[in-house]
C-alpha cells in the first residue's frame, strides 16, 4: 500500500493545487467532481486534477490518505483543504480567492456580489 502512498504524497507536495476527481477537468465524470472543476476554472487558479476512477487502489489510497470518505478531494500547497460541500461554501461565503491568496496562489479577484432587492 504504501507505493499508491508515495504516489499520492508526491502529487500533493509538488503541486500547489491538486483535486482528486472523478475523471477530469474536461470531463468529469461524477457531479461533485463537475462542481470542484467549475468553482475552481471561475477562480482561476491552475491545478492539476488526478482521475482517482484510473486505479481502484487510486481510488482508496486518496482516502486513507486523507482520512476523508468522499471524493473529489482538493489540497493546497500539500494541506487537505476538503470536499466539493468545503469548496463551495467557502466560494458562496467568498472566503476561496482570499484563500488561495493567503496561500501564494494566484486566483481572479472576487466579483462583487451585488444584492437585487
């Protein structure tokens, strides 16, 4: 087990951003995964995302690895930042783009929200 492991270590160290996925950026293959990708391309921020459906070992290792159940899975700069619910509450409470850039992470400014009566 602990080649997948190192596989999985190496990924998420050497990459800013990294979302374990069902399928891929161009074409996710589960809802949750569609979601991370669309939050993430309207943020700008690159990443790199890793099709977990490649391997079942893939699939579970991210898992153990995290100790977290679901998938996708997004880390940034080698920390679990958690889940697709995690990634969209912190885009609606507009907290993500001051986030990656807390992180060093380049991400398009925060559009203004503005509220129609």
């Amino acid at each position: 087990m602990s080649g997948i492991n190192d596989y999985i270590n190496g990924e998420v160290k050497s990459n800013d951003v990294v979302l374990f996925m069902k399928g891929t950026p161009d074409f996710p293959q589960c809802g949750f995964s569609g979601q991370a990708v669309q939050i993430l391309d309207y943020v700008g921020v690159d990443y790199k995302g890793i099709n977990v459906l490649a391997s079942n070992e893939l699939r579970q290792g991210i898992k153990d690895y995290s100790n977290w159940p679901t998938i996708p899975q997004l880390y940034v700069k080698g920390e679990f930042v958690g889940g697709c619910d995690i990634l969209r509450e912190m885009f609606q409470a507009g907290e993500l783009q001051g986030f990656f850039s807390e992180k060093g992470i380049s991400a398009k400014a925060q559009p203004e929200v503005r509220s129609e009566a």
